[in-house]
C-alpha cells in the first residue's frame, strides 16, 4: 500500500512511523515543508524563555525502516483522480491513500504597517516553528522591551519567558480576562496580579492597530485605544488557523479545518485523510497535540487490521483536555470545565478559594462523585494532586472542598516522586505512559531519558514528566528499581 503524507510535524512524524512499523505491505513518503527533522513544537515558547536548548528538542522514536522521507519540501498539488501529489522539487507521489497532516498556521491580526512587501517588519514576529523560535532569539540581545500581542496559553508563555530574559514587557489582549477560554474573571485576576509582581504591564480589552518602525525595524507600537508604547520585538501570539489551502485546491471539503468523519477519512474522498491541528472531526479540533496523535493511533490500528478504534474520549468525559500554562514564575492549570461552564441538568457541586494577596486561586467541579473540572492559579501541588485524580477518573472526598484544603495543608499524599507512584499511575500524560512501561523499558536496557523516549515516547510531550524518568532511571542505576506503593503486588 503506497502511503503518502504531506507534513512531517508532530503528527506527521509520528503517524509515518507507526504506519511503517505496523500496517502490512506499507510504504510510507512523507514530505515535509520544513527543513528540520521533526521536533517538539510545544517546546518552542521554552526555547523562547531561555529553558530548553533549540537543538535539543528532537522528537525521538523508535527507528522505523520503509519511510521515504523528503525534507524541505512542500506538496503543492493533488491530482485526485489519478492519486498523484506533485511537489515542490518537482517530484511526483503516486498514493493509495493519502495522509494530510499540515497543522496549522498563526494569524496574523489585521494591523497597519505589520508587513512590508518582504514579510513581516523585522522584530515583528510569530511563534510557530523553529525557525520563528531562532528568529527571536537572534533579536534578544539587542532588546530591552516587547509587547506580546494575545493572552492565551502561548501569550503567557512567550510573555513569561521574555520577562524572565529581563525584558520589560506588555501584554495585550482583546477579552476583558487573561485565557478567556478556560479562565473565568477571579482566576483571570489572580493571574493578572502573579504577572504584575513578575513586572510585566497586562492592558486587556485592547489589540494593536498600528506598528511604528524606525530603519526597518519596529520602534514602538499604538493601541487601539490611541495610546502609543515603544518597544523593540512584537510577537504575535493571536491563535492559528488550520492549514487548508492545498485540500481547497483538490476539492476537498473544508470549513475551519479538512472536513473528515468519525474515520478521518473525507466526505468526498475514502482514499483522502487528514489528521492533527488541519483536521475537522465531527467533534471539532481542539488544536492539542494530544488530539492528533489519538488520531494517527486510530488510523493505524484500523489499516493495521485492529479494527475501528475508539476516540481517547469516547467514554464520556474526554479526560486529556488538560492545560498547562508553561510559564516561568506563573504557575495556570486547567482541566475539564473551568471558566464559565453550562451546569445543563447535570448537578455540579464547585467549590473554589480565591486569595488574590498570595496569587493564588483554586475551582474544583464535581459530578457524581467524580472531578470534571478544576481551575488552578498559583498552586502546583494543588494542582499535581488535581490533575491526577482528573486524569485517572478516581472517586473524591464526599465533600469536594477537602480537594482543596488537603493539598493546600500538606495531608494529601503529594504525588512529586516516582516512588509515590504506583505501577499503573501515568507518567507521561501526553502520551499515556504508566510507570510500569518506564520501569519495563529500564529493565530492558533503557539507560537514558531518550532512550526511554525512543522506547515508549515518554517525555516526547510537554517534557513535564522528564524529572520523574530521571528519578526512575537514577534509582535504576543505584540497582534499586523505584517500588510501587504497597499494595500493588509488585515486590
Ligand atoms: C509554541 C507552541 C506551543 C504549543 N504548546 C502546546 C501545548 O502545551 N500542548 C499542546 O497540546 N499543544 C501545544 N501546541 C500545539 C501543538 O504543537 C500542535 O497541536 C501540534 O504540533 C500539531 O501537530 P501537526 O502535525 O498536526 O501540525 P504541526 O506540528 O504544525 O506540523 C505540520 C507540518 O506540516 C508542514 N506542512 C504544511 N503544509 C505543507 C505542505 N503543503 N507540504 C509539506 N509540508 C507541509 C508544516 O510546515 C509543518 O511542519 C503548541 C504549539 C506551538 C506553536
């Protein structure tokens, strides 16, 4: 089977390998505009804030025979009637079936000025891939101020980072409350006032309308309320859009993203797929990573012969919808329904503690004697402890406010250790790795945190699981395998 993919990001890569490694009779080309091998783009707001190393945030896997893969070029036409892909190189891809995996672009605010003929104004910039990554950290040193346009996750991560370079910086944002999504007006608050001690200037309710340059590149810009702030770097964090031109060209149907069914195949297309951020499944894109890589695990399965798989979220509650702000110094988690949610008929009990002069702000939801939601500002412990009993769909205390006041006074068993773990615990939330996996791989000959990677794609996500895989690997070296809490069975 002649299998073609068009993207080589975070699902791409990973879809690619698997179909490789598992569907019979595979040959998988996949051809990728960048001209990187792929990487963790989730990392890149970390480049920014100075945390990770841009050469060392590679996605690792297993090493797979029978991918073609062509590096630094773009598909730029589908013939669907005679399955060929031409490419930029000139090249032709005869397919069986074809793969669309080209994520998302960042939008681009209609602001005066922001581009000349040649791109955008120098010090203007997005946060989409590397090279957007590179492109600010080559301006970094020459910057003493930045505005950072959009106060969502990416916002507060980019704005964090700059602040924590030294950078004196404000954040500007259209809604009146910080991640007006998954926050609500108090939780936003708290936030807004963490921010405040960390130095940064937060104006919300408002945009950029103008951008002011100086030799060619930005010198300040004007808000829309008139008011003019000088500045050395924009960067424009406003949301992305799915990346659907080439599927419109071929015919396909799309709306905000590649319309395709519950089998990820197009309504008008059965040979056509589309996965990841430029997908439209029937129950919308989230554009989480986490997301489009259930995807790819689906599609393999069913051509690998495993039949139709069921959606991570098929049960009900979909409980990877976790968000975790990567902030320095700004610690934002939610989960499941936080901000302002529909009670519908359903009978939520929430709870929250708001205490704005130590920044910090807690909301847990419950239903039927389960954690839906939770809203965590300022916490991590709280937060952890939180995320844990969300994740697994654990029973809580009958009464939800212990959720809040145990972590809070230390009585709840903190899970911040491998060892407080047990064997089916997750590590590695993004991709569903249990303790005892890690702790398999390590007996298998695992003897680095990418080799634990390449084995079970651990650490491969958010990275926020990398110090438990150390720890488990430490203990390993030290020729003690990291228990589980009794009562698992394990000795
Ligand atoms: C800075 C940042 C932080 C993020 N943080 C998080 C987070 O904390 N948690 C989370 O879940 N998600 C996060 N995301 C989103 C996450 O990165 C995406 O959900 C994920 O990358 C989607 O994978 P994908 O393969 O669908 O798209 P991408 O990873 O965007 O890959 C698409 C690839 O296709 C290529 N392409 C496009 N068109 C063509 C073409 N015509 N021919 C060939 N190649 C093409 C693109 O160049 C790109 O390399 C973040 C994103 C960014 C940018």
């Amino acid at each position: 089977m002649r299998i073609v993919v068009i993207g080589h990001g975070m699902v791409g890569s990973r879809f690619a390998q698997d179909a490789a490694a598992r569907v019979p009779g595979a040959h998988v080309t996949v051809l990728g505009r960048e001209d990187t091998a792929p990487y963790n783009r989730v990392l890149l707001s970390s480049v920014v804030a100075g945390k990770q190393d841009a050469d060392g945030i590679a996605l690792v896997g297993p090493d797979v025979e029978g991918v073609d893969v062509h590096q630094g070029v773009s598909a730029v036409e589908i013939d669907r009637s005679r399955r060929l892909v031409t490419a930029s190189d000139g090249s032709v891809h005869r397919y069986d079936r074809l793969v669309l995996a080209t994520g998302s672009a960042a939008r681009i605010p209609q602001i005066q000025h922001v581009a000349n003929p040649d791109g955008l104004v120098h010090g203007v910039s997005v946060l989409k891939d590397l090279a957007d990554a590179r492109g600010i950290l080559e301006a970094l040193p020459k910057a003493r101020r930045a505005v950072v346009l959009g106060a969502g996750v990416l916002g507060l991560e980019v704005a964090t980072g700059l602040a924590a370079r030294g950078l004196a910086v404000t954040l500007v944002h259209h809604a009146d409350r910080l991640m007006e999504r998954q926050l609500g007006s108090s939780a936003s608050q708290v936030a807004v006032d963490s921010l405040a001690r960390l130095g940064m200037t937060v104006v919300t309710q408002s945009s950029v309308v103008r951008v002011m340059e100086r030799r060619g590149h930005v010198s300040g810009v004007e808000l829309a309320n008139g008011s003019e702030i000088l500045t050395d770097l924009l960067v424009m964090c406003a949301g992305t859009i799915p990346e659907t031109a080439l599927a419109r060209r071929a015919g396909l149907p799309c709306e905000r993203g590649v319309v395709v069914g519950e089998d990820l195949a197009s309504p008008a297309d059965p040979a056509v797929f589309a996965i990841g951020d430029c997908a439209q499944p029937p129950e919308g894109g989230t554009g989480l990573v986490a997301q489009g890589w259930d995807q790819a695990r689906r599609l393999v399965d069913a051509w690998a012969g495993a039949g139709a798989a069921p959606r991570d979220d098929a049960a009900g509650t979909d409980r990877t919808n976790v968000v975790r702000v990567k902030a320095s110094g700004l610690e934002v988690v939610t989960m499941g329904l936080s901000g302002k949610f529909e009670h519908g008929d359903r009978l939520l009990r929430a709870v929250r503690i708001s205490d704005p002069a130590v920044g910090r702000f807690v909301e847990v939801v419950v239903h039927e004697g389960r954690l839906v939601g939770a809203t965590v500002v300022g916490d991590k412990i709280t937060a952890t402890e939180l995320q844990a009993l969300y994740t697994r769909g654990l029973p809580v205390p009958t009464d939800p406010a212990h959720l809040i006041v145990r972590p809070i006074a230390g009585a709840a068993p903190a899970v911040r250790s491998a060892k407080d773990m047990q064997d089916d615990d997750t590590v590695c939330q993004c991709n569903t790795v249990s303790k005892g996996r890690i702790n398999d791989a390590i007996a298998d000959g695992c003897g680095s945190v990418e080799d634990v990677s390449r084995a079970t794609r651990a650490c491969t996500g958010c990275g926020d699981c990398r110090s438990l895989v150390k720890e488990m690997l430490a203990t390993a070296a030290s020729g003690t395998k990291v228990p589980a809490l009794a009562g698992t069975g394990e000795a």
